[in-house]
C-alpha cells in the first residue's frame, strides 16, 4: 500500500512515469492480497481516475 500512495504523490507532484511505475509496482503486490485488508480496500482504481482527482484538487488549491 506505500507504493500505492508514493504512487499517488508523484501524481500529484506532475511525475506521471515515477507515478505509473509504483502504481504498477503496487499493483503487482495487491494482486496477492485480499480484496480487503483491516477494512481497506486493496483493489485501487485505474491510475487515470487518480489523476483527475488529482487536477481537480489541484486547481481547488490555486482558485
């Protein structure tokens, strides 16, 4: 799940390639674990919806 928020951070921060790499990566380790671990899901989203999350929140900060 860190990769999956290191993930995350890159996105946020612009660096889609860092970004896409963890996100695999975190894909690759979840893919191993049940669907829901202490009540969190560990199926995530496409890397896509993510990002535009991520503009949004970003042109929220700039308005």
């Amino acid at each position: 799940m860190i990769q999956l928020a290191a993930a995350l951070f890159h996105l946020r921060r612009g660096n889609l390639a860092g970004a896409q790499r963890l996100y695999e990566r975190a894909l690759g380790k979840l893919a191993e674990a049940d669907p829901v671990h202490r009540g969190l899901p560990t199926r995530p989203q496409p890397l896509s919806s993510y990002q535009d999350l991520s503009l949004r929140s970003s042109a929220r900060l700039l308005s």
